[in-house]
C-alpha cells in the first residue's frame, strides 16, 4: 500500500512530465541511480563528491527544480546534464524516487 503513494504523486504531476516509463526502463533508471548517480553521489547516496541526495536531504527541494537538476546539471559543478540519456518522464521518475527512497 505505501508504494501506491508515490505513484498517485507522480501521475497527479503536470502532464509535461510525461507518461510513466515502463517496467523494465524503470529497473533500468533504478539501476542508473544506484550506480551512475552512486559513483559521485556515494553507493548509499549519502555524499561524496557530490552531495547527499537520499530522501532528508531534498526534502526542501522542489520536485521541479531537481528534475531541471537532473536534466540540465548544474554548470561549474561536476554534475552533468542527463537530458541527452534521459526523457522528462524519466527524470520525473528519478526526482521521485529520490524524494521518496523508494521506486514510484
């Protein structure tokens, strides 16, 4: 019942954000958190070179704004820009699954 949650959420988002990907994408984008994102981020995304991005952490960010984050990076850092790998539905799905710790 608590996976149901996030779900609802992020099909309540803005059509903009697109459709949910499908199944086996988002064991992929799961996949790509853990690991690409996990390689800067550390494997428990707890921080490395990059900054913690488990749940506690982005509670004050807004949904849109770290979407935008994940598409377009952020210059003079060393986070880059996913929008050539990824859709908006899919950073959506990323976004969400970041804020919540769990797969939408």
């Amino acid at each position: 019942m608590l996976r149901l949650a996030p779900l609802l959420a992020l099909l309540a988002a803005p059509a903009a954000a697109g459709a949910l990907p499908p199944l086996d994408r988002a064991a992929e984008l799961e996949h790509l958190v853990r690991q690409d994102c996990g390689a800067c981020h550390g494997m428990t995304l707890a921080g490395g070179l990059g900054p913690d991005i488990r749940p506690a952490a982005l509670a004050a960010l807004d949904r849109t704004a770290l979407v935008s984050v994940i598409l377009d990076g952020r210059p003079g850092t060393a986070m880059p820009p996913w929008r050539p790998l990824l859709s908006e539905a899919e950073a959506a799905w990323i976004a969400e699954y970041l804020r919540t710790g769990d797969a939408p």
